[in-house]
C-alpha cells in the first residue's frame, strides 16, 4: 500500500485555524458539508484560506439545504446584484442569523429581520408596529421619487388604496440616507458616478422584491416572487420548526441535568451550555449526547463558579445572584454593585527624620533608614550616638 500524504488546505496567509492546516481536504470538505450558513460565515472570518475554500468548493449551497427540516424549505440564496452592495454570503448570512440592532430604538436583538425588503429588525412588538405602520413609512402620492435618477432605486411597496388608486411607500430613513449621498456625491463629481451606480441598483431592485400591500390590512399581502417573498414564506416555516426543536433540545436537556441531579434553569445559564443551546435551535439540529459528553465538564465547572460566588466569562449578572466580593470575601445577594465596606483607619505614618549631616539634602528616613545612612558615612564622622527618643546626636570621643 503507497504511503498516504494528507493534503493541505490552500494557504495565502497564515491561518488562525491551526487545525486544518493538517487535516485532508476531502475530510474538511466533509466536515465543512455539515455546517449552516451562519457557521460557515464565522468560518470565513477567521482566514483568508478558509474564505477561499468555502467559496470555491461551494458549500455555500449545501449550507442553505441544511437549513431545511420538516415542513421548513431551504434557506433562499442571496440575490445576485451587479451594483456594489453588501450582498455577500457572509453578510447575508449573519444579517438573517446574526442577529443585530433594532432599527427604530437600536437595542440589540437577536430575532430576525420583520421586513426584508426594507431590511427593518425590531425588538419588540411595539417597535415591530412603529416600523411597519407608523411614522417611519413615508407614501409617495405624487411618485416623486420614481422620476429622479438617483431615487429610483429605493426599496419601494406599491400599495393599493381603498379608492383602487396605487402609490408606493418608502423608508424615511432610506431617503434621508439617499439625499444625502446626492449631496456628497454633487460636492466631488456634480453626482457622475452616483447616477451610473443608481442605475445599477435600479435593476437589482426587482431582484430583492417588489412587494404589493393593502394599506387597509395589518399584514402585507406579499404576491412577487423575488428574494423578499421568497424569505418571509421560509421564515413562517422556520420559526415553527425552530420552536419544535427548541421544545425538544429542552426535553434532552433536562434529562441530563436529572441524571447529573443539577438544575436546567442553571445550565442553560452557562456560557458552554447555553451557547450550544442557542447555536443548535438555530440550524435546527438535534442536541445529542457526544454533544453533551463535550460540554459537561466545562458546564459543571462554570455551575462551581456559579455556586461560589464567581461569574463565568460572558455571563451577565442578575437580580440575586450570590456575588463575592473581591475585596471581603463576602457573598452578596444584592450584587457587588451596592455593596459597601466599613472604612479602616489609615495606619499611623512614623514622624519624617532627616540626616543632620545633609543640611541641603530634604531626604526622610525611618528609623532604621537612618541609622543605616549615618553608619555608611561614619568613615568620615566621629561616632554616632543615639538617644532614648531615637534623634540622632553626635559626640567626639577624643574629647
């Protein structure tokens, strides 16, 4: 048998991911194969090499098939555009699944976008409602925006209105962003540049979607085959499959904190528990018990920590939570934050001496500090005697 040397990755640069470096491509390609859109875009942030080989060996679309489970489809690939957009896998990927912040109060969520077309994230119900019908929205009665070269490429919903008549409606904040790039873009090269990219992206727009609303109805009615409809009809689908998988990792959690005689409510609190929770509700996988074998040692120490008085890295405080303090050593259930320690008087400070023989020299000593400097410069001195009040004195014994 032919001795068997493993392939490398293709290195451009030195990779972070040590790992594999050493392993065959075939088994990295395997492995890679398994992942979602989510891990391979982490993946691709760690080296230029891994980016490459994700790109190349397009697994990309095999991360979009993995998403698929029960009644939920394969995620939608991202649109191809021509203008010079973020529209990478990558990007696309932890857009959908990264979560990120809310577009109305900019707190950070981790719920998907509630509107792709106008790529709207909300954090809340109420937020969810300001965006969607609220002042954010702005109808163009008048379709101002639809004759200007540099405005036709907004994201736009045509909106049928009660009378039969149709308007479209557009994003304040997309406005406000596109006026002033045309006053930027008018200060460089009277707009030049702009005019080509807009006309670009005026073509991709039916790419992304082109959506037809009843202002009357609370929920869009989405009839356009394009990237948006194409999203919202996978995410109904997904959301109901991800909260069957939630329900189920939650059962095989719990079954292992039984036999473990722990708590589930502190397990899902640590970082390594709560990190793969999360991570495999997302790609809708099933947490088995090789995972739970991988993370029990680490999860029952940060449980140690926790029972210790001791936070785990990445774990956020909450109310009652049994807090030691660094300073006493005392357990706190109000946190460390209100704690307050008894004021210790200042040790007495020992009464400055300075060298009788250094009249320029400002120089203190202690008491020991100064019997050593007098012994150090007696070769040039007569003998040095000290009192009972420890001031130095000296007397000439030939006298």
């Amino acid at each position: 048998m032919r001795d068997f040397h493993p392939a490398r990755f293709p290195t451009s640069d030195s990779t972070s991911v040590l790992v594999c470096k050493e392993i065959p491509l075939d088994i990295g390609f395997h492995i890679f194969s398994f992942c979602g859109p989510f891990d391979l875009a982490k993946l691709s942030c760690t080296s230029k090499s891994l980016r490459a080989f994700i790109q190349t060996n397009r697994l990309w679309e095999s991360s979009y098939g993995n998403m698929s489970r029960g009644n939920c489809s394969r995620l939608p690939p991202p649109p191809v555009v021509e203008a010079s957009r973020n529209y990478s896998p990558s990007a696309y990927a932890f857009w959908l699944l990264g979560g990120g912040l809310c577009t109305r109060c900019s707190a950070w969520t981790d719920s998907q976008p509630c509107h792709f077309l106008f790529r709207f994230r909300a954090c809340s119900a109420e937020c969810r409602g300001m965006l969607l019908h609220g002042n954010s929205m702005w109808h163009d009665k008048r379709h101002k925006y639809t004759t200007l070269s540099w405005g036709n490429w907004l994201p736009r919903e045509s909106c049928t209105l009660p009378n039969g008549g149709t308007v479209y409606r557009y994003s304040r904040r997309a406005i406000k962003d596109a006026e002033n790039e045309r006053e930027q873009a008018l200060v460089v090269d009277r707009g030049e540049q702009l005019d080509a990219e807009c006309a670009l992206r005026a073509l991709d727009r039916s790419k992304i979607s082109q959506v037809v609303v009843c202002l009357d109805v609370l929920l869009p009615k989405l009839n356009a085959p394009q990237n948006a409809k194409a999203l919202e009809s996978w995410q109904i689908a997904y959301l109901v499959e991800k909260a069957v998988v939630k329900s189920a990792n939650l059962s095989f959690m719990k079954s292992m904190c039984m036999a473990e005689n722990k708590k589930v409510q502190g397990v899902l609190r640590c970082p390594a528990a709560l990190s793969v929770f999360d991570a495999f509700n997302r790609d809708l996988e099933l947490i088995t018990t090789t995972v739970w074998a991988q993370i029990r040692r680490l999860t029952l120490a940060q449980l140690e920590w926790m029972k210790a008085g001791v936070l785990p890295p990445n774990m956020p405080a909450r109310p009652g939570d049994r807090i030691r303090c660094e300073q006493c050593n005392e357990l706190r259930a109000d946190g460390v934050s209100s704690h307050k320690h008894k004021a210790t008087k200042a040790p007495e400070t020992t009464r400055p001496m300075l060298c009788p023989e250094c009249p320029h020299s400002r120089r203190s000593f202690s008491e020991q500090g100064l019997r050593d400097h007098m012994l150090s410069r007696s070769v040039n001195f007569p003998s040095i005697v000290f009192t009972a009040d420890a001031s130095p004195g000296i007397s000439d014994l030939s006298k």
